[in-house]
C-alpha cells in the first residue's frame, strides 16, 4: 500500500496545526458558526444529533495494523470506545469532543490518516474493489490509479469549493464491487485490443434525493489522459452546475439538464486545452505509482493439497463449511483466499467495531494476511492473503473475537446508515430496524436457501445506506412527528445497475420484519430453480409482492 513521503507528511502536519487555530478561535468565538462550517467539513467534523462525529479517510479502503492499533487508540481515548464502517470504506468517530478535534487528527497524521477532504464540498475518498490486486476476475489492478487521483485531487485549489460534494469510484474486475455507476464519476478499468489499459468513464450517477444511473461519456480513455479527463468533466460541472440550491447543485443534476451526449461534447471540448497538459501520466508515473502495490512475499503453495485437507476440515465441521461457503472467497494466487470478517452479528449496529475489535483485528492480519486489512462498501472488514491452510485457525479466532457471522452477501448482511439515533438530518432510526429485521431471519440454513440478497437501510433521503441499490431497500420517514419506513425493490448496485422503486405506503417500524418476511415469501413461492430474489422481482414484477405486503398489512 501507499507509504507516506516527506512531502505528505508535511502537508498534514501544516493542516493540522491550521485546524487547530481555527477550532481554538472558533471556541473563543472569534470565528462565526457560518465561518466554521467550511473549514470543519473540509477536516471531516460534522455537527450531528447529540455530539459532533469526525470522519476519517480509509484510501481504497485499506488499512494497516499500525494505523488500525492507532484507531483502536483514538476509539478508547477520545470517544466511547468504537467506531463506525461507512459505505464509502471510511471511519466515522461519533462522539469525539470539539476541542480534542486536533488532537485526534495529529494523532491520525502520525500513522498516515487524516479527515481531509472527508466532507465538504470536494473531491472525496475515492473508493475502490475491497478484493483489489487480489481478485480472480480482476483485469487491471485499480489501486495504482486511485492512489494518482488521490494524490492529484487532494488540496487541488480549482476544485475544493465544488458546486457540491463529488465522489469518485473505480473498478478494475470483471464484476463490479464498487458501485461505479452510481458516483458522480465511474470508472472502469479496461483493456484495449491490443491489451492497453484505458478506462471506460461514466459520470452523473448517485442516490440521495434524486437517484441517478450514471451515464458512459467515453467508452475508452487511454490511462495516461485520466487526469487531464478528470479536470476537464469537473471544469465543465464547476462552470455549469448550480449553486443557488444544493438540492440540484450536484453533477447528475447537470447531466440530465444538458444531457449526456451534449455533457459529453463540452467535456471532450474542454479536454482538447488539457490533454498534453502536465497532468498527463508519463509512464514512469504509472509504474511509480504501482510500485506502492508490491506483491505480498507469498510463497509457493500446494492448492490442491491444501483444499483437499480444508474440503475435509469442512466434512467434519458444519460451522465452519458455512462460514467457508459465505465468508471466504477465491484468490488469484494458489494456496491463497481471502476472507471477509462479518460486522454483521445481530444486536450489533452494522459496520460497528469496538477499540478491542479493531485491535484484534490488527493481530489477525499480522498473523495471517501481511499486516493488512480492508475496509468494505458494505461496512464490513477483508483480509485478503490468508493461506488455505490457515483458515481454520483464523475461523476460530474470528469466532473468538466476534467476526465470524457466516452471512456476507445474504439478507442479515445488511447495509445500514447510523439513522435518527446520531445523524441530525435522519428522519427515522436505522440501527432498531436492522436489528428486528436480523432477529427474524436467526435461522441460517433458511437465509442460506435465500440465497445472494441485499437488504438496504437509509434513515433519510440523503440515502448513506445506499437503498436505492438495494434488492431490498428501506427508506424512514417522517410523518407528523412519527416514523415510517419506506419499502422498495429492485436495486441493484453491480453490473447490471438499477434503481429500486417504491412499493406503496410507508410502514411502521413494528411492522417491518414481516414485511420483509411476506416479500422473502413471495419470492420462494414464484422463483425457479436457479434464481434469486433480483432474478425472480426483474421477472414478476412489483405486483405480486405488492398485493402480498398489503393484503398481510391491512
């Protein structure tokens, strides 16, 4: 992974100390809350329901042992002892004190972390695969390129004060984990006819209050023009995109307004100024950049010994084939696999993690995955080298600490925003709804026979549970000072991107595991032998599930 240079370090040092007198001015009130807002969001600090809550940048998603011992230390010491997994691979601090602000973030520069550019009006984290450089399917690497556009975006004066905040999302498998689609920008690794790697730009996508499948603009952008390609869309979105309401100030908004041959033909002129600018890649920058990404000191593996002796490790426990069959995923490497530590057991806020926990895992990935670990868009934790032969001793250290919920990918695996009970702009809590709809699946061999399904949680229509996307998807709303919850379905957040629409009326919350109980039932009354619920809803329809939900509700 990336390794901190003198300059980085500097520059993280200087914002440090420049956030430091700010906050320090802000608390003797010789800046205005209006004065603070920006320079806060530009640190990552938000003002939420009872305390502030501070978002720190997870890169790509990944994380080393130091710097997760390091927030393990930050949990324990300046806040209530855990923290949070967001859907964008961050990690989010929800009861941190004001003024030890500064503190926290020159404690995070000294392992490499920050908030920079977390929040605001930005360019921010640009997300990425969580099985990056190691996925069987993958066609180019995409870690190199987002650690570039990092390192090109971040303090970049034109665009720091966007018409609204800006996301980026890059994908270099065969099958899409990063949700490209739907980010402000998309990008796609590919491969040329002759095998150059180029990339395939989509723009305009995004949730929220006005969800959008983002559009292609080019279907092949030759690597080293990224950047001066990236310039030119965010040129276009900052001379053209609204800032006299913040509700259509985002770059989808644009991009239906002009439309997306002509958002692309302002691009493409835009581009001309740029693509021999220094901002294009030489390919001394491109191999620097993937020489951060060295290959793990893996040693040459027996595979077929080693899944011969795992096949029968799992003949003999029944726990610990599930948790292989849900849990553990193939890698390009024989006699290696990754493996997805669950955050996902119930009675626990999805994508919490305790200090302990964050500690434990630090250990789990010096024993068995290089000293790294990864963050995921849906809110859980990968080690991604772990030897074949390992894993039975890694699934039961995973049991042991609280990580191995055998249920990634099925209905429990739920993505879920921190709703009404921290975020000041929720309409109704998230956390009590996943919880009642976890206790109403506990039977695993039942969720198994579900198969793949995902069940997305949002509190408001800012949709930080990404419930668009979700096969399931669940919106809280307000109505009179009540909360309702919204039901969709049919999102989809991989290739074959889709928006979820709404099923009818809001519920209440009480109502809410049977409800997904009568949808899961319509789905095994009507599906075929090979599908799953996406499969069977793109086939039947709303309708049935509709007239089911109602007929149960009334």
């Amino acid at each position: 992974m990336y390794i901190y240079d003198q300059y980085d370090h500097e520059i993280l040092r200087q914002r440090v100390a420049q956030f430091r007198d700010q906050t320090e001015r802000y608390l003797k009130g010789e800046l205005s809350e209006a004065e603070f807002l920006p320079l806060r969001l530009q640190n990552g600090l938000y003002v939420q329901r009872l305390a502030p809550m501070l978002r720190i940048n997870v890169p790509y998603g990944m994380l080393n042992s130091t710097q997760l011992r390091r927030l393990a230390r930050i949990a324990r010491d300046y806040d209530k002892g855990y923290c949070h997994v967001s859907t964008r691979q961050n990690i989010q601090y929800n009861w941190p004190e004001l003024a030890q602000v500064p503190d926290i973030l020159a404690e995070l520069a000294e392992v490499e972390m920050h908030g920079t550019q977390s929040s605001g009006n930005c360019i921010r984290n640009v997300t990425s695969d969580q099985f990056a450089g190691v996925a069987p399917d993958e066609v180019v690497d995409p870690r190199p390129y987002c650690e570039i556009i990092r390192q090109w975006s971040s303090f970049h004066p034109e665009f720091a004060f966007l018409p609204r905040k800006f996301k980026i999302a890059v994908s270099g498998s065969e099958l899409d984990r990063a949700a490209i689609q739907v980010h402000d920008i998309g990008l796609q690794l590919i491969k040329s006819e002759n095998g150059e790697v180029g990339f395939k730009v989509l723009v305009g996508g995004g949730l929220g209050r006005t969800p959008v499948i983002g559009s292609v603009i080019r279907d092949y952008l030759p690597q080293e023009h990224i950047l001066t390609y990236l310039e030119a869309i965010l040129r276009v979105y900052n001379l053209h995109g609204r800032r006299d309401n913040k509700y259509k100030a985002r770059i989808k908004i644009l991009v239906r307004a002009m439309g997306p041959e002509n958002f692309a033909a302002a691009v493409e002129k835009e581009w001309e100024h740029l693509k021999d600018a220094p901002s294009t890649l030489r390919e001394e920058d491109i191999v620097r950049a993937k020489s951060y990404f060295t290959e793990p000191d893996y040693t040459t593996l027996d595979d077929a010994s080693a899944q011969a002796s795992l096949d029968q490790q799992a003949r003999d426990n029944v726990p610990f084939s599930k948790w292989l069959m849900r849990n553990v995923r193939q890698h390009r490497v024989a006699g290696y696999a990754s493996v997805t530590l669950s955050l996902k057991p119930t009675g626990i806020a999805p994508g919490d993690l305790t200090d302990t926990q964050l500690e434990r895992i630090a250990d789990l990935a010096e024993r068995f995955s290089f000293g790294e670990a990864r963050t995921t868009h849906e809110q859980n934790m990968v080690l991604a080298d772990v030897r074949k032969s390992d894993l039975m001793e890694l699934w039961l250290a995973a049991k042991e600490y609280g990580f191995a919920t055998p249920n990634i990918g099925t209905l429990t695996d739920i993505i879920c925003c921190p709703g009404g009970d921290f975020c000041s702009l929720a309409n109704a809590k998230s956390i009590p709804i996943a919880e009642a709809i976890q206790r109403q699946f506990t039977d695993l061999d039942y969720v198994y026979d579900l198969g793949d399904l995902d069940l997305n949680i949002s509190g408001c229509m800012n949709a930080c549970g990404h419930h668009h996307v979700g096969h399931i998807g669940v919106l809280g709303v307000d109505k009179k000072g009540q909360e309702f919850y919204q039901v969709m379905l049919g999102g989809n957040a991989g290739n074959q991107a889709s928006l979820a629409k709404v099923l009818g009326p809001a519920f209440e919350a009480e109502q809410m595991p049977e409800v997904v109980q009568n949808l899961v039932n319509v789905y095994l009354e009507n599906r075929t032998e090979e599908e799953l619920f996406i499969d069977t809803y793109n086939r039947i329809g709303i309708t049935p599930f509709k007239e089911r939900v109602y007929a149960k509700a009334s």
